[in-house]
C-alpha cells in the first residue's frame, strides 16, 4: 500500500502532461489551417496564386522567351452564370503585362454576388504569376439578366524557370450570394 | 459508485476476499477491475465485429452480380462507410484496447491499471458513440455515406442531415481511445513489478506502450478535422471551402496526418501478439528482442512522414511525391527486421502447430502480402494506376483482417485459457482456422486482379467484365462471414467449459501471467513479483 501511496501523485503528473499534450495536439490540428496557407504561398504547392494585388512590373521584359498562358473556367456545382474568358490563350514575354478580360452574364432574374477563385498548373508556376489587378480579389455582385466584363491584369516574374513554358490559370466560379460581404451589398444597391 | 469504491478498498484491506465481486449488472457497470473491463472491451468488440461484418455482406450481396439489386447506391454507400468506421474504431481498436486490459497489468506484475476509474469510463462511453453512429443510419437522409475518410466537400457540401451524429460519435470514440491510451502509458511507466525494467517488458507490452503514443499524438487532430467538419456544414466557416478561402485539398493532409498513424495503430499491437506466440510454439526466445523494440519505435516515427502517399493524385510537386515514396518505402525495412526476427526465431525451433500458432504463422504470411502490396502502392507512378481501386481495397484488407484480426484471433485462443480457466475445442479452432484461411484469401486475394484491371472502389455496380472476378470474391466472403461465427461459437464453449487448463498451458510459453493460475483470479499481484 505504502508503495501505491507514494506512486500516486507521480501518476498525476504523468496524466498531467498527457492531456496538455492531448489539447496541444487539438490545438495542432487547426494550427494546420493556417500552416498550410503560408506553406502554399512559399511553395507554390497546390497551385494557389498570391490573392492579392501584385507590384507592377518593374519593366524588365525578357523578349527572347515566350510563355503560352491558358485560361479556363469552371462554375462550381448550382452557380447558373455564364463565365468564361474573352481569349483562350495569350502568349506572353516574362515581365510583360497584359490585361485579359472575363465575360459574365447573370441569366437569372435575381442580383447576384460570386467569387472567383485562381489555380494555377503547374504549381510551381504559381509563384511568377503576378496580378497586378483582379476580380478575384473580391466578390462580383451582378444585377439580373445582366453582364459584365471583368479584367484581370498580369505580368510573369522574369525569374520564372525555363522549364516553364506553358501554364493554365484557372478560375472556379462560386455563388456567394448568402455570404456575400456588407460593401459587396452596398455596392450592388447603389446600382440599382 | 460509491458502492463500488467501497467495494474496492475493502478488497485493498481485505486480502482473503480476493474473488468478492458485485453481482449483477452493476458489477460490469461500475466495475474498476482490469480484467472485467478487458472482457467487456473484448466482447463490445466481437459484436461490432459481427454488425460490422455483416454490412460487409451486404456490401458482398450487392456486387454478386453487375448492375443494382438488392439495395440502393445510397445505401450501400452507407454500407461501406459504416463497415469501415465500425470496423476501425469498433472492432479492432478495442479489441487491442481490451487485451491491453487484460494482458498488461498481469505481465508487467501489477495489480491493475494505473487509473481503474478512468477505464471504466474510457469503455462505457464506446456503446454510446456507436449507439449515435448506428441510430443515424435510420434518420431522414440515411447515415454518413461519405465513405470512412469523410473528405471534404464529400462530408460537409454533400453529406446528409445527420452528419453531426456522425461528428459527435467520433468525437466520444476519440475521446475513449485518449483515455485508454492514457492509462496503458500511467500503468507502464508507474506500474511496474519492481525488477521490470523498460527492456525486460514483454513486446505486447512495449508495442502497445508505442502506440498509446501514437493515440494520443493523433486522435486529438481526428478530433479536429471533425470539428471542423462540423463548423463548416453547420456554422458557416470555410476551412475546407474553396469558396470561402478555403481549401478541400488541406482536409486529406489533416485526415491523412492522423489517419496514416491511425493504421500503425491498428498495427503494432499485432506485432506484440506475434512476438508472444511465435516464441511459445517454437519454444525458443524471440530472436531479437532489442531491435524489434527499436523497429517498432522507427515505424511509429516514420509513420508521421508518409501521410501524402494517399494523396499522390491531388497534384503535388514532384519533390513532395518523391519525398512521401522514399519515406513510405523506408518503412519496409524496420518491417523487415520484424519479419525477419520471427522467421529466425523459428529457425531449428521445435515447432508445434495449435491454432495460436497457426493464426500467428498465417499473419507473418499474409500481412506480408499485404505489405508487398502496400510497396507496390508506394510507388507514385504506379499508384496513379492503382489509387482507388480495388487493388488498394485488398492492400488494406490483407494488413488488417489477416493482419490486424488474425493477431486478434491468435491472441484470443493464446489467452482463452487463461481468461477462462478453460482449453478451448482445438477440433473446432482449427476448423475455424483453416476454413477463414482458405475463404480470406478466396475473399481478398482476386481483389487485386480486379484493382489492376481497373475496378474502382466504393461503387456499387460494375463493368461487366468484373463480374466474374467479384462473383468469386463474395463467395469468399460469404464462407470467412459465416466461419466467424464459428468462433463465436468456440468464444461461447470455452467460456461455459471444457478440459481444465492449467496455469501454463502452453509449454514454451513465457511472461508473469503464467505464473498465475488459470483462470486468473480476480485481482493478481497485489503483492508484486519478484522479477529475475
């Protein structure tokens, strides 16, 4: 008994230092979350672009290379608009800008708001595509049975490996409608 | 409670009352006892391996024949979902949670688990989490059916009303298996017999000592990604909602994180089972002792840094797909020292051949099979050909069932006696024993030729050209079914009688619980051991 005695304030101390790592390991879980976010803007990994806006171009233009960019789009499941880019595809030189416009067309009779959002293939590539200016940096609220043309403005990183000479950006379209934010809402009243 | 405790510290005071237990129901509610709770652990186990299996029938009934007969795709998808969860954290965790009940305190020469109360809580919280999960599967919209790994948009967009039923079970699941692995670690590190030193544990002790680790490292981050789960579809966030900032790829890369240790898990207890019954048939000592405790520590190690090679084909660069491969692959080599120590212990042994043996020498054959099978699945190219095929379906199940669960069995028939005070029919055993052989691999084994020729996974109709294959294999699976009812059988036998057994009724076995008489009484080494 004497023997139980004294081990039981040690068995405290164990079980003590289990459930702090317990609650360390949960709290882990969702330091993932934000873990992954900045392990995906370092790599590139995932094919996530920087979503916010880019310094333009310092005006560097590497004319002897020429890099095809590609654009599609897809609607997330239920999103009704139709969307897509006015080119397929531009040919660009590394450090040259160029604007790409996207069309929208809102066919319900409801306003609307939706949210871009870019991946980029390879992934890698991902980090030498700079957008100077973007839909997708913020949601798009559109009136019904209406249009819209919304440009996205991009330069390539002189730095962009060899390798590289072609990439696809990507963008899904998603309804954002019942979260859309308060500005997005204010913006789209004052239209009307 | 109360009187419970009291019942208790009169035991403490009172060494001649050793058997007095609380009669009725309430002595297996309340109890504090090791070896009661080791034995509702065991049997909560077999019977969710039974429910279990029984989806797996009905998932077998289904693909008999190409096209849709006996139940809806919706259903089945339920099916297979629910068979994986219960099999999982139903059947072979606490059924690995129960031996450690049993088997731990007695071989390390302790009295009982650190932290008795904790345990009779760890296990009643169980038949509740699997009350909910299988209460869901008669709600309005049916049960999770997003199959075992839930991934986003899968669980959160897509999935029915009862997904929280879903989340909370796990989360009680979880929350049980932290409290188990809670108190193996207390009553190994506090408890021992004085003289049992780290390196004379028995491996059971010491594998199960290293996956008490990997419970607690990784089931709070299950715990997570399932709240999360539950946040997105109920409240409005968006971790794994592209939508909103999101991302549904991040989900696998938490899931993976805890579920790849998940399977070491469920793995190396087994390796403890076998290196207790591969010596005492052989009677020889385990070849090897040291580095098989230190190759289980490896794998558990390693088992951190492979998680991605479920993910080959969500799109990762070519250094991260070359990182997971050679990472996944290193495994095979504290594996193979395993292996190899098992097969050496053998080695000019004289080896006899009862069911405990024979289970533990199928295991090392088959979980081998499916350990090739998994390098094969290691290997990023050909994996973009074999992800989500039948292929994968037979990898897990030949490391599981003929691994996870033959260990199981082995383990059951090993300790019958002592449990029970009684041999079990060894007629029977082996009858069980080779019929489940030979209808396992009828099961399993043409899986992999169905995954190679392309058949996917989780679909409840099929190309026709699998139709003869899957034939086949649901005969197989129909024969291993049934064949476990056999054991319930012999289970049931030997608990109600049969040829005495005596305190060491196998003649090369080693360890403390021997050294006791069989059956065990109800409290053992209050006075500890005296270890050589």
């Amino acid at each position: 008994m004497t023997e139980q005695n004294t081990q039981r304030p040690d068995n405290g101390r164990i079980v003590k230092r289990l459930l702090v790592t317990v609650v360390c390991m949960f709290a882990f879980g969702f330091a993932l979350v934000p873990l992954y976010d900045v392990f995906c803007d370092i790599t590139g990994f995932n094919g996530r672009t920087k979503n916010e806006q880019a310094v333009v171009s310092a005006g560097e233009i590497d004319k002897s290379r020429v890099v095809r960019v590609q654009f599609i789009t897809r609607n997330n499941k239920g999103m009704p608009w139709d969307f897509g880019p006015e080119l397929k595809e531009v040919k660009v030189h590394p450090g040259e800008t160029r604007v790409v416009n996207f069309l929208a067309h809102n066919r319900t009779p409801n306003n609307m708001v939706a949210q871009a959002i870019p991946s980029v293939a390879p992934g890698e590539a991902a980090l030498y595509l700079n957008k100077t200016e973007c839909f997708c940096f913020n949601q798009q609220p559109l009136q019904a049975n209406s249009d819209t043309v919304m440009p996205m403005q991009f330069y390539l990183d002189p730095d962009i490996p060899e390798h590289i000479t072609t990439l696809t950006l990507s963008y899904t379209l998603y309804d954002m409608t019942a979260n859309a934010t308060a500005d997005v809402l204010a913006q789209m009243s004052s239209a009307e | 409670m109360s009187t419970a405790g009291e019942a208790i510290q009169d035991h403490d005071h009172d060494h001649e009352h050793h058997d007095h237990k609380a009669t009725g129901v309430t002595r297996w509610l309340f109890t504090t006892n090791h070896k009661d709770i080791g034995s509702l652990y065991l049997w909560f186990s077999f019977i969710m391996f039974l429910v279990g299996g029984a989806m797996a029938m009905v998932i077998r009934a289904e693909l008999f024949q190409p096209g849709l007969q006996l139940v809806d795709p919706h259903f089945f998808n339920q099916m297979t979902t629910v068979h994986g969860l219960i099999m999982v954290f139903g059947a072979v965790m606490p059924a690995f949670t129960g031996l450690a009940n049993w088997m731990i305190p007695m071989m390390i020469g302790a009295p009982d688990m650190a932290l008795p109360r904790m345990n009779n809580w760890s296990f009643w919280i169980l038949p509740f989490a699997f009350a909910i999960l299988l209460g869901s599967l008669f709600m309005e919209g049916g049960g999770p059916a997003f199959g075992w790994t839930f991934y986003a948009p899968l669980s959160t967009t897509y999935s029915s009303d009862s997904t929280a039923l879903f989340v909370f079970s796990v989360h009680i699941m979880g929350i049980s298996s932290i409290m188990g692995a809670i108190n193996v670690i207390v009553t190994i590190m506090n408890m021992r017999a004085p003289g049992m030193s780290y390196m004379k544990m028995p491996l059971f002790v010491w594998t199960w000592f290293i996956t008490a680790f990997l419970l607690i490292a990784v089931m709070p981050v299950l715990a997570g990604a399932v709240t999360m789960v539950l946040t997105d579809k109920y409240f409005g966030t968006s971790f794994f909602d592209a939508a909103g900032g999101g991302d549904p790829v991040m989900f696998q890369h938490i899931f993976w994180f805890f579920g790849h240790p998940e399977v070491y898990i469920m793995i190396l207890p087994s390796f403890g089972i076998i290196s207790a019954i591969i010596p005492a048939f052989t009677r020889k000592p385990l070849f090897g002792y040291a580095s098989m405790v230190y190759a289980t520590a490896a794998i558990a190690v390693l088992s951190f840094l492979v998680w991605a090679h479920h993910m080959f084909t969500t799109g990762m660069p070519v250094f991260a797909e070359l990182f997971f491969m050679y990472c996944t692959m290193l495994i095979a080599v504290p594996t193979g020292v395993k292996i190899f120590n098992w097969v050496a212990t053998m080695w000019r042994g004289s080896m006899t051949f009862e069911t405990p043996m024979l289970f533990a020498l199928a295991f090392v054959i088959l979980f081998t099979i499916g350990g090739f099978s998994g390098l094969m699945l290691a290997i990023t190219p050909v994996d973009f050909q074999y992800h989500d095929t039948y292929f994968v379906v037979a990898h897990f199940h030949y490391v599981l069932v003929t691994g996870a669960i033959f260990s199981i069995m082995a383990a059951a028939y090993y300790w019958l006696p002592k449990w029970t005070g009684n041999m079990y029919d060894e007629t029977l055993a082996k009858w069980h024993f080779w019929l489940s052989l030979i209808s396992v691999n009828v099961l399993f084994f043409p899986m992999h030729f169905a995954g190679l020729a392309g058949m996917p996974r989780r679909i409840p109709d099929y190309a026709l050209q699998f139709a003869d294959i899957n034939q086949i294999v649901s005969i197989g699976g129909f024969a291993f079914g049934l064949t476990q009812l056999m054991f319930l059988w012999i289970v049931i036998k030997c608990c109600r009688g049969g040829e005495k057994a005596l305190a060491k009724p196998w003649d090369g076995a080693e360890g403390l619980e021997w050294t006791v008489p069989s059956p065990a009484p109800y409290h053992t080494f209050e006075t500890p051991p005296e270890i050589k």
